[in-house]
C-alpha cells in the first residue's frame, strides 16, 4: 500500500502508540510508538523529500503514564528521524492494480463513504446506491464490526458524561446488559452528534419518549428532566425549570456511590436552570 502512494506529496506524518483489538492494530495514540512502527518511518521518511514535520501523538489519559523523561525519549526518537537524509525518490507503481483499489475505480465515492458510515453506525443503506457498489461486500468487511463497536463504545461514553446520574439510576435499577441494549437500540435509530452534548441531548429525547415501555426506575424522570436541562441550557442557551418532590442532594450522594437510595427526604421545591 507504501509504494502506491506519491511520498513525495507527504508534507507531515504522524505517529503515535496503538494497541490491538479484536485482530487490528488501532491507532489509538496510547502512548509509546511501537519499535516496528518506528522501525518502518526510518524506511519510508527517506523518501519524503517534501516532509515538513513529524507529530507524536498521545491521548492526554496516557501522557501521566510515560512521564516527561517517557515524552522526552520518544522526542528523542523522532529527532533520529528528522535527521535522516531525504532524496528525492520515484517510488514505483504496480503495473495492474488490483483488488479493492481496482473496484473502487469509477465509483462514487460519497456514496461509497456514505454507505460504509451507515454500516459503521449499525444503520441500513439506500436502496439507489450505483450499482457498481457491491454493498454486501462492503458490509461483509470483517472490520465493519470494530468500527460499529468503537462507535457505539464511544456514543455511549459520551452519554455517560453528559448525564452522569441518568446513566447511575439506568445502571441501578436496570443492570448494565439491559442497558447496553438501550444504547444499541438508540445507535440503530439515531445517527451520531459531533459534540457529547449533542448526543446527550438526543439521547435524552429518545429516552424520554420510551419511558411509559421500560420497567420502572426510581427517581428516573426527575434525575433525566434535571440533567436535559442542564445540556440543553449549555447547547442552547435555553432556560428551564425542574421541580423536585424530594432532596436532590441526598439523592445525588447516593448516587456518586454507585446505588439507588431506599428512601429520600420529601422536599418541594423548583429549581431554574439558567444559561450563563
């Protein structure tokens, strides 16, 4: 795949640590570059005569982990990189492209990106797709569930952020494999948001539109009415007023301990939640 690429249209390339999940090696910038990786850049950066810059990339979460003297020394390393003399080199191409690359000539490839995102998000795809696209192909792709899986773990983290408590009452009082079902089904029907307060606000909209079919859960609908303001004063700048029938402080230290309370002090009272 190296030598059909024009290397000498490289301007930056980046490394980073990875890891393996599911038989892929993700690059998942969780903290030092693999010894291979490296090992691989010093053959194939002598022939970027246009490189302007080498990135090391890490997630904030594993920095803590390497350390100053862990981020100096893959620096370090990179550095051995740069310095390497680079010629301008004419790579060769294969004479008969085959395989994936040679389908994909011709097609439309929105529709092809499209199709593989609706795969990716566990969603179906447009029956006027061109026909040249072999979809069945496409979603038989051993990787379309890994993407589906890192997709749909990294929705759901969102959410959990966003609305920290819901989450708390949904883990409690439901257990996490019924859930994990919800989230799928959620996934299925509703595509992406960009931003964790995007997706919490639709995934609260779509929580409480299946409230009356799920098995009852204490305190739910007060602790999703609190947080859904709370995104949405912070999305839309949009003001709100919850009203509480108990103490929502005793209800929270409960709940940062991971378990529903047996019983809470009845308190009314109305809360605004006012952007800032």
């Amino acid at each position: 795949m190296l030598g059909e690429l024009p290397l000498d249209r490289v301007w930056e390339t980046h490394l980073a640590g990875g890891m393996m999940l599911d038989g892929y090696y993700l690059d998942a910038h969780s903290g030092a570059i693999a010894d291979e990786l490296l090992d691989l850049a010093s053959e194939v950066i002598p022939n970027m005569p246009n490189l302007g810059a080498i990135m090391f990339e890490v997630m904030p979460g594993y920095v803590a982990d390497l350390g100053r003297a862990g981020v100096r020394e893959q620096l370090a390393r990179i550095n051995v990189l740069w310095r390497l003399p680079r010629t301008m080199h004419v790579v060769p191409r294969r004479s008969g492209r085959t395989g994936r690359a040679a389908r994909l000539d011709g097609f439309d490839v929105a529709a092809w990106e499209r199709t593989l995102g609706a795969l990716a998000v566990g969603r179906g795809v447009a029956d006027q797709e061109p026909e040249d696209l072999d979809i069945a192909e496409l979603a038989a792709d051993p990787a379309i569930p890994l993407f589906h899986r890192l997709i749909g773990e990294g929705r759901s983290g969102q959410i959990s952020r966003a609305m920290h408590f819901t989450t708390i009452v949904m883990l409690a009082a439901w257990g996490s494999d019924a859930v994990h079902a919800l989230l799928e089904e959620y996934s299925s029907e509703v595509y992406p948001d960009t931003f964790a307060s995007g997706e919490a606000d639709r995934f609260a909209r779509f929580l409480r539109g299946r409230l009356d079919r799920l098995p009852p859960a204490p305190y739910l609908d007060e602790v999703l009415s609190f947080e859904h303001a709370l995104v949405r004063a912070a999305l839309y700048g949009e003001p709100a007023t919850v009203r509480w029938a108990i103490d929502p402080a005793e209800l929270f230290a409960s709940l940062e301990r991971g378990v529903l309370p047996t019983s809470v002090a009845e308190q009314s009272f109305a809360m605004e939640i006012r952007p800032e």
